[in-house]
C-alpha cells in the first residue's frame, strides 16, 4: 500500500488564482521524494497541504490509507525542516527540540535522552544550551533537523532546507540529510528548485510547472528519459539544446531537415514519426549529444561566442541558425583564434511535438 | 588637524538639540525640585511634601492613579493584544475592521471626553439607546457615580480611546514575526493557546514591554477626562492635582510650589513603577533560561 497518495488534489487562492491543478502523487513507504520545479510551480504550496498548513481546496490526501484532508498538523504525524528553519529564538537549543516531547507529556528522562540521541546525531551536542542566535546558518540547520527528527514522524517534510547556506555547506548537508534518511528509513517530502539538489537525493522526482506534475521518475529517467520540453529544458545544466526541423521523407527514409543540416533519423523512430512527415517538430540535443567532430563528418558548423570554462571540461557557447546552443567538450579550452566549429550529433536526441510540447520519440 | 575635527563633529551637529534641552527641559526640571524641596525663602525644607502628602485629596489621588494604571494597563493590553492577534489574521473585511478599530484614535482627549459626557448624561445616547433597546425603563443617572465606579467608568474611557494605539504597536510586532515559528509550533503538536503563550508572546517580549511601558506612564499622568466628565475633585488623580493648582487657584501663594512638588511626586511614582516592571521582567526571563 501506498504510505501516501494525493487525489486529485487542487488549491485555489482567493477564488480565481489556480495554485494547484488537480495532482495525483503516490509515495511509498521510505521514499525520499523530491518535488521539483521552479518559484510559482506549486510545489510548496502542494508540501503545505500535505503538512496542513493550508486548506485543500478540493480533492484528497491519504496516509496510510486515512482521510486526512481535515485533520490539524499535529494529527498528522509530520514533521516538518522549514525554509527559514523556524527555530525559536527564545528557546535554547534544548528546549527547541524538547518542545514537541513537553507537548506530549513524555517524562523527563525520556526527553533528556531523546534530545540527547538526535543532538548527537546531528552533530549539535555541544550547543544544546545555546541560543539560535548564537550559531551559525549550518548549526541552526542542524538544530532544525534534530527537531524534526526527535518526534519520530512517519513523514519528514522539507521545505527547500538548504537554500540559505551557502554553497559548500549546502553540498555537504545534502549527503549528511540523505545518510540521515538512510538511517532512520522514514518517508521524506522534499521541496526544492535546485535540480542537482534534486538528482543527488531523489529516489524518484516530481518536476512540477504552473500547478501541475510535469513528470515523475528516478533521477536517470527525468534526464535521460524527459517526456516534456520543459522537463528536457529545466533539468540538466547546461539545458537542452532545441532546434526547430522539419521531417521529410526520401526513399522511405526519414530526416529531420532544416537551413542547417539534414539528419538522418534512426529507422526505429519511423512509426512514431509517421504522422510527422512533412511538418515541424523541435529536436533536443543534451549539451553532450553534441560532440566535435572532423570537417567530413559533420552535421553542421556553430559559430563561437565564447567559452566558458569548468576545470573538468567546458561549456562552448555557439550560435546556429541565430539560435544559441551550448555544448560541452574536455577537448577546447578556450577560444583563442576558434571561429566556428565543426558539430555532430552522437545519435540521441528527443524530438518534441511543437504544439503540445510532449515528447515523441 | 583632520582628526581633531572628526573628534568634534558629532558634538557640533548635536549642540542646538542639546541646547534645547537644556534650556527646556534640564532646567525645569531641576528648578521643580529645588521648589519643592525649599521653602518660600529659599532654604532647605521637606515643607511642601508633607503638605502634599497631607492634603485631604492626596490619599485618593494616589490610590486613584496606582489603581486606573494598573486596571487600565492590564485590560488595554488584554484587549488590544487580542484585537492585534485577529487583525493579524488575513480574512475579508479585516482592513476594514482595522480601519474601525483606529479611528478612536483620531479623536483628542478633549473631544473624547465631551462625546461620552453627551453619552452620558441623564438624557444622553446611551440612555436613549438602552430605553429604546428596552433594556431599562428610567434613565441612568451615570454621571453621580462616585469612588469606584467614577473610577471604572474613566478607566473604559480611557480604554477606549488609547486601546488602537497599544494595539498598533503590538500588530506591528506580530506583522514581523517570522510566520514560520507559528507553523513549526502547529507542527510540532501546540495548541493555538500554546502557541500565544509559549511562541509569540516571548518572541514579541520586546514589543509587549515597549507598548505597557509607554502605557504605564500615560495612565500615571491621566487627569484630562477626569476633570472634563466630573470636573477637579470628584475623582482626584495625582496631575489632576498639579492641573488643579496651577488652573484653578493660581493665585494661592502655595500653588505653584504644590504643583511642583505634585509633579516631583508623580515623575518618582512613574519612575519607580517602570523599574519595578522592568525588573520583574529581568527575573523571569532568568528563570526560563534555567
């Protein structure tokens, strides 16, 4: 059985204003789930209801199998890490996290061992008698973890957790949180809009857009397998590459054609295309897809704008068709005396209906 | 050279406000308590405190003024508090209510009082509205009570009037505090009623003490609605005092030392009291760290 499911779940602001649009989401028991997207996409506003924090509008949320929709958040059994981590400045670190087990009527030496156990394994022993003011962004973080974790909630959820540290303690937090979901086995909702966040702790993704689920898969299904031209542009960095083609047909074989370049497509594609011929579709090349190649093997020349370099490789910034694609390649360094490029795509690619926006083949 | 004149910048810049005062209100002040500490020859003498302390009025000015600034603080901030707790809350017509709940607040002292002495005269609204509502038969005579119920009657007026001010003060609190530390608390298995008394009302710990302060003093120095519903002596209050021998019988050879000596008087009650509340405070936010 699922550990928690949406149905149909909408949320409308002030009458008109269509926060959420009619979502259906299943998780299963321990998974960590991100939801993905951009600011505006729903996806906190989606946490919220799960957390009831804020009212359903319409539709149902299930855990384990029971009604929720009108219960308080404290009879949910969630815990939640909040954005701005919401420990309270008045409480010292200790009474921070044993505020929920007071609430509880849990005895003393009870309390003072939980807290004990969860500081520890966050790593805060140390500033149990501290004030939040008197600690960093990161061990604030910590204090807001301890918290979550000393209720024991069936369903953790967290509410972009890491966007206010800075970069480096970011990367490390996220390993320190995915070895802490690990341990502990509980189901975890996590919202984000960073995708390599996203992708280094996902069991499965949810990449949202305005209100509604754009897809759901592992890391490696949303990027290799992206079923939407906004999925193919938001994830991956840099994003995918579109270019607008025509498909025709010669000699029953099929290419994607354009003032470019002709290419010619795999034959398996062919049935999925058979309604295509003739008309304009959009092909997406990963920046990878596209590799350097020697003047006789290429598909087409990109005019370089400039180049970017990452250390391990770089980011060739080029133009073709006054369009402007990015491509990656360990092999140029920097542009000195590059004007153009020899391009070749290595065979995969997606290739998107134009009207709909949905992946064909 | 340069930095000798940095040195003395700031001082220059604050010298016409400095001057201000002390020419306004330094040498006011000490000249009314060396006024009410000499007698009229201008020797030492503690005269005049206990000819304050032993008018027939004293007695009842003092208790009249500890008491209005107790009740009145404790109900201003009871109310405003909750007033500011659901305005805070966004729902329809909610600015609307605000609007109402502020305009009291437009309207001087003076004003006030003659709108409830209207309201309360033997054939005032109030009456009128309570006949019409069928509530009572014979008008109220209102404005007879004496002792405590003058006192009460001053204290609702007073509340009425200064309530949107403590309660601005408190809302703007409330507006800045960080939304989430109230949905950790609902996360984390707190009652509403937990919520006010264990996350917001600390968190707001400044603020509260900033609005009962500032009210605590005002409701020390109350005298105008007093002598504007029942006129000086009906209810004596301890600058209804100093109003009244400055006002009413300047021309007495002791007024003008009473007065200052009422005013000594009064700046000490205020002071002390303020002392007294910021000290309590002090103590119990050492027994919550403990």
């Amino acid at each position: 059985m699922e550990f928690l499911e949406l149905k149909n779940l909408t949320k409308i602001y002030q009458k008109d204003i269509l926060a959420i649009d009619k979502i259906d989401l299943k998780i299963k028991d321990g998974e960590f789930l991100v939801l993905l997207g951009p600011s505006g996409c729903g996806k906190t506003t989606t946490m919220r209801m799960i957390a009831g924090l804020e009212d359903v509008t319409e539709g149902e949320i299930f855990i384990e199998g029971k009604l929720v929709n009108n219960l308080q958040p404290r009879e949910r059994g969630v815990s939640m890490i909040f954005q701005s981590y919401a420990i309270w400045p008045h409480m010292t670190v200790f009474n921070n996290i044993a505020y929920a087990l007071k609430i509880k009527k849990m005895s003393k030496e009870k309390i003072n061992e939980t807290v004990k156990k969860v500081a520890k394994m966050s790593n805060i022993e140390e500033y149990l008698n501290r004030y939040p003011s008197q600690l960093s962004g990161g061990q604030q973080q910590r204090v807001a973890v301890a918290r979550a974790m000393a209720v024991d909630p069936k369903l953790f959820l967290m509410d972009e957790p890491l966007s206010n540290l800075d970069a480096k303690l970011r990367v490390s937090m996220r390993t320190d949180l995915k070895e802490m979901h690990k341990r502990s086995g509980a189901t975890t909702i996590f919202v984000t809009h960073d995708q390599s966040e996203a992708m280094s702790l996902a069991d499965r993704i949810v990449i949202m857009n305005t209100g509604t689920i754009e897809q759901i898969g592992t890391p490696n299904e949303i990027y290799h397998d992206s079923k939407t031209m906004f999925v193919a542009d938001f994830i991956g960095s840099p994003s995918t590459n579109f270019v607008d083609v025509k498909i025709i047909s010669k000699d029953n074989k099929l290419f994607a054609k354009n003032d470019a370049f002709e290419l010619p497509i795999d034959d398996k594609f062919n049935d999925k295309l058979h309604g295509y011929i003739d008309k304009d579709v959009v092909f997406g090349f990963r920046p990878e897809n596209l590799v350097l190649s020697s003047d006789e093997e290429k598909l087409f020349d990109i005019d370089v704008v400039l180049v970017e370099p990452q250390g391990s490789h770089s980011v060739i910034v080029g133009r073709l068709l006054s369009k402007q694609i990015k491509i990656v390649s360990d092999e140029v360094r920097d542009m000195k005396n590059i004007k153009t490029l020899p391009i070749k795509s290595n065979g995969i690619y997606f290739i998107f209906d134009k009207e709909t926006e949905k992946r064909i083949c | 050279m340069k930095n000798k004149y940095k040195k003395w910048f700031p001082y220059f810049l604050l010298t016409p406000a400095l001057l201000y005062y002390v020419l306004f209100w330094i040498r006011p002040v000490l000249r009314a308590f060396f006024e009410s500490m000499t007698d009229y020859d201008g020797s030492f003498s503690l005269m005049f405190f206990s000819k304050v302390i032993n008018e027939s009025m004293f007695t009842a000015a003092l208790r009249n003024s500890l008491l209005f600034a107790l009740i009145s603080v404790m109900l201003q901030f009871t109310v405003a508090f909750m007033m500011a707790l659901l305005l805070n809350k966004k729902f329809k017509g909610s600015n609307l209510l605000l609007f109402v709940a502020l305009i009291p607040m437009a309207v001087p002292p003076a004003a006030v009082a003659i709108l409830w002495k209207t309201g309360f005269s033997t054939f005032g609204w109030i009456n009128n509205l309570l006949i019409t509502l069928n509530l009572i038969k014979e008008p109220i005579l209102w404005m007879t009570a004496k002792g405590y119920n003058a006192l009460l009657f001053l204290i609702l007026i007073d509340t009425w009037t200064v309530l949107p001010s403590v309660m601005i003060i408190l809302l703007a609190g409330l507006q800045n505090l960080n939304k989430e530390y109230e949905e950790a608390g609902l996360i984390f298995g707190a009652s509403r009623f937990q919520i006010i008394k264990d996350i917001i009302m600390p968190i707001l710990k400044p603020t509260i003490i900033t609005a009962v302060i500032l009210r605590m003093i005002a409701a020390m120095q109350v005298w105008m609605i007093s002598v504007m519903m029942f006129g000086y002596g009906r209810v004596p209050f301890l600058v209804e005092r100093i109003a009244y021998y400055t006002d009413m019988v300047p021309m007495l050879k002791e007024s003008y030392k009473m007065s200052l000596t009422y005013s000594v008087v009064v700046t000490t009650i205020v002071m002390i009291s303020v002392m007294i509340y910021l000290r309590v405070n002090k103590k119990k936010e050492k027994e919550v760290r403990i």
